[in-house]
C-alpha cells in the first residue's frame, strides 16, 4: 500500500492530499530516509512525522485496504 494511503487508512492523517503534501515536504521518513507518498509500505516499517516542531514515531503493524474507524489503531504502534 503507498504511504499516503496507508496514513489515511490508519488515521494517522486526516486526509489522503494533507499525507501527500508532508511526504513532497519531507516530513515524513520510514526506516531513517526520507520518502514519497509513492513508498510501499510494509509491515514493520517506522514511520516518524515531524510536524509543528515535534516528531512522532509510529510502527506498522497491519495493512488493511479498509478499516473501520474503531478498528483503524490496531493498524500501528506508537514509539516515543
């Protein structure tokens, strides 16, 4: 699944085009570098998103094409 997708699907973000704009603004890095909204994501990934000063760590643990809202946290793990 690309990482915009996948951040939208999760609910890491609000929107699909708002994940788009932070991964051409390179905000976004999976593993360490700093990716694309076109990035496969896989299982296992840590995704880090520096947003208003602060960074946030998140670790992929499933990738579901649809989710419902409930259910879209046991998607990833928070790391701080």
């Amino acid at each position: 699944m690309r990482l915009d997708k996948y951040l939208k699907v999760s609910r890491i973000v609000k929107r699909r085009t708002i994940a788009n704009e932070l991964c051409d603004a390179g905000k976004i890095s999976v593993n360490g570098k700093v990716t694309k909204a076109s990035y496969e994501v896989k299982e296992g990934d840590v995704l880090v998103l520096k947003l208003a000063g602060k960074e946030q760590k998140f670790k992929v643990l499933k990738i579901l094409e649809h989710v419902p809202k409930d259910a879209a946290k046991d998607l990833f793990e928070v790391i701080t």
